[in-house]
C-alpha cells in the first residue's frame, strides 16, 4: 500500500463546478504539500498545510491530522484549472513522499 | 531569485553515453533534492543533500547513477552509461529548514532526458 493515496485518479467536471480532490497518508508528518503541474510543465507549490485550513483565490486546502487527510478544493473551476494535482507529504524541510496524482480535466 | 535553475532543460542521448544533469538551488536554502518523474511511478526521490552533504541516496537506482553537491550553489546528477529506461524528468528542488510558509519548497523546471 502507497504511504500516500490520493483519490480520484482523473476526474472530468465542467467549468464552474466545485471540485474536490482527496489525499490520505499513512505516516507521520510535519507538512503536507499539494502540488500542480501542468502537461509538460514544472511543479508549482499551491499550499503546504500543518493544520487547519489555508484559501488562495479559488483554491481551498483542508487537513485533519487525527484521520490523515487533506482535501484539495477549486471553487468555480476553470479550464485553465486541468492539471495534474499531488499531494506531498514530509517531515519540515526534508525529502516529500508523493502521491500518484489526480488527473483534472475542466470542459468549457 | 530566479528559482531553482536545471539545465538542460531537454537532453537526447544515445545508450551509453554519459548524461550529466544540473541544478543550481535557490540562495539560502540548505536542502537539495533531485527527483525522478515517469509515467510508471511517478514522483520519486532519487538522492538528496544538506548543507552540501548527501543525506539519503536510498532512492538512487543503481551505480550509474551519482549525484555531487561541490559547493552551495550547484549539484550535478550523472548517469554512466544511459539506458533507454533512464528515460524520465528529472526535477531539482531546494528547501529551506529554517522554515516559514512552505519551507521554500521550490522546484526547478525540470530536464526531460530521453536515451535512445
């Protein structure tokens, strides 16, 4: 079983729909991470998240440390928004353990 | 600061030849790590430093692959000899442990290594 498990692997919604993607962890950590990467693109930090619940613009980002999961929200969503998105989890600075990604694809 | 810097940011080899890929940290930041991306299994650490020390190779596939840190500003990755299923992304990434929002956490690019 994957320290990190994300769900769900693809998801196809239309523009405007809520969207939520779900990251469970096995291990203890200090931070969790969500990632997005665009196709052929680099990775690009959205949140890193050791409680609570942190928002940047249209994206929401929740986790529970007593149950191990974070949740990845886009309000309004966007075609611009189809990405690839990973959950990451560490301990402080040190090396992350990845997530197999969600694959979101947004249809005008 | 220009961000973690990774050159080339696309390599074509051929089997056997030696690949070598670089990465220049952000300023400051004392963690460097390199990572491997392929459509197979994803993310995954190969090797990363502290302070210029190589912490935890454990990820590094076999003994053609190395990786140096000389000094605080620069790492190399080298591969000796290329395989065709060395064919993967490689990411560089610095962090900072003093902490703040994020760590720092910063990826490069990327170089997209194709071994034909």
């Amino acid at each position: 079983k994957n320290e990190v498990e994300q769900s769900p692997q693809n998801l196809t919604a239309q523009e405007g729909e809520f969207i939520t993607i779900n990251c469970s962890y096995s291990v203890g950590i200090s931070a969790l991470h969500w990632l997005q990467q665009h196709p052929g693109g680099g990775i690009v930090s959205l949140f890193m998240l050791s409680s609570g619940k942190k928002k940047h613009g249209r994206l929401i980002a929740t986790i529970n440390i007593q149950e191990k999961h974070s949740s990845l929200h886009i309000t309004a969503s966007h075609p611009r928004d189809s990405a690839v998105y990973i959950c990451a989890v560490g301990r402080g600075a040190q090396k992350l353990v990845f997530g197999q990604g969600t694959r979101l694809t947004i249809n005008p | 600061d220009a961000g973690v810097i990774q050159s080339p940011r696309h390599e074509v080899t051929e089997m056997g030849q030696e690949v070598t890929l670089r990465c220049k940290p952000i300023s400051g930041h004392d963690y460097l790590f390199w990572y491997r991306q392929t459509m197979m299994r994803g993310l995954e650490l190969l090797i990363y430093f502290n302070n210029n020390v190589p912490i935890d190779d454990s990820g590094m596939p076999e003994d053609r692959f190395s990786a140096k840190m000389p000094n605080a500003s620069f790492s190399t990755l080298k591969i000796q000899p290329s395989e065709p299923r060395d064919s993967a992304v490689y990411f560089c990434a610095s962090s900072d442990s003093a902490g703040g929002q994020g760590y720092g956490y910063t990826f490069g690019s990327g170089t997209r290594l194709t071994v034909v």
